[in-house]
DNA sequence: CGGTATCCAAAGAGATACTG
DNA sequence: CAGTATCTCTTTGGATACCG
C-alpha cells in the first residue's frame, strides 16, 4: 500500500462516480454505446427525467462522457463513453467484483443469525 | 466487460465506500494498522466527533472494520481493518490510482482554457 | 476518552407541470 | 424528444453541549 492519506485522490473518483444513478449511466453506456436520452431513460426504470439530465451534465462536465446534439425536430441528443471515461472501467469492474463478494457474505451473515 | 447493468452489484461497493470520511478512513486504517478513537481523529483535521462515530459505526457494521474496547478508565477503543475489509484494498487503489490520473487531466483542461 | 443528544443548515432527490 | 422550472421531502453534515 502506496497510497499517503494526505494525497489522497480517491475522493476524486468517488466525487465522479457517486450519485445515485451514475455507475448504471456508465454501465449502461459502456455495455450498449452510444444511446439516446430516451433510450438511456427506458433502461432505468425509476429515475426522472430530471435527475438524468443532472447525472448526464456531470459526467459530461467531468469529461466523462460525449454528447451531441443533432439540430432537428424532434430532437436528438446521443451520449457516448468517452475515451476518457473509458478509463474508469476497470474501477467500475473491481466494484462490481467485490459487490458479487460482498453479496455472498451479507447471505452468510443472515443465514449465521437465523441459526 | 462482462457486467449486466441489470445484475449490478457496483452500488454495493460504492455503499461502503461513500461518506465524506469513510475512504480516508479505511486508508489510514490500512497504513497505521490498529488505531484508538482519538489518533484517527487526529489525523483527519476538520472531521467532528460525531461524523467520525458515525462513519466508525457503519464500516463496523458491515464487518469492514473490527471495534475492540477495552473496559478501563479512561476508556480506550481500538479500530482496525478487518479480514475482509482488507478486500477492498484493489478498489481503494484503483481509484486513487485514477484520482492521480484524473488531477493531471483536470490541470490540462485548465491549461487549454487560459491560452 | 470516547462517546450521545439536540438543533439546524445545506445538499440530494422525487413529483409534477411546462417548453422549444 | 429532450429537456427546464418549481416545490417539497429526505438525507447529510456541522456546531454545540452533555455524559459514563
């Protein structure tokens, strides 16, 4: 362990990465490319438009991800991974991971306390 | 990338991960090793007393870090990272690892923007 | 020493309605 | 279609005081 809590830039990624909705944006950006507002929307059952909007503009504002608007009507507004953002895929892998772990041993947890 | 945005156990990690405190925490657990209530609220200038409880309770919680008190006068307790809290240490090192890469990347940004 | 208890301000997040 | 705007509720976080 390198890491000096003084210089720690963890808070960093976490200040990208946290927020309610932002792993599955990624995710879902990551797995399926480059998708529309509306597509994006359909895939998260349950958030508001408001609320991806705000994710989306963080992200965006952090480099994270690309977004083009194409001038016609109706609208059309697609966001990608950028190859910036890519590089956050094997922190997102990890979490995953240990998420999968952690499951199991919630599941030991309970099953210890029943008994 | 294998992970089902449907299956996914990312906000699991980040569960434990987010609270202003709780990254610092675990680093300085991780480097000091054991450590009593009072020196890990040394080491985290500006933190209150009630926030650093907090924090302390929910790792302990979830079994991330161990709480040993001692039943003396004055009282003394001990914190330290657990087995499995020990775990988590890829993530915690990606993300600083990314924070590190992210700091240089927000400095270029700047840059470009001044000229 | 290592906490609780209480009160308060700020940020996060949801519901709903409206718009270019 | 892809957003704003507004209002409200909840969650976080900080300050302060007190306790075994």
């Amino acid at each position: 362990m390198k890491i000096e809590p003084e210089l720690c830039k963890v808070e960093d990624a976490l200040g990208i990465l946290v927020g309610k909705w932002k792993p599955i944006i990624l995710l879902n950006l990551l797995k399926e490319g480059t998708q529309r507002f509306s597509e994006l929307k359909r895939s998260m059952p349950g958030i508001t438009q408001k609320m991806l909007t705000k994710q989306l503009r963080e992200l965006e504002k952090e480099d994270i991800i690309d977004r083009v608007v194409y001038p016609q009507v109706p609208p059309k507004v697609e966001y990608s991974i950028s190859e910036y953002g890519k590089s956050l895929e094997p922190i997102l892998a990890a979490m995953h991971e240990w998420g999968m772990k952690h499951t199991l041993h919630k599941r030991k947890k309970m099953e210890q306390k029943i008994q």
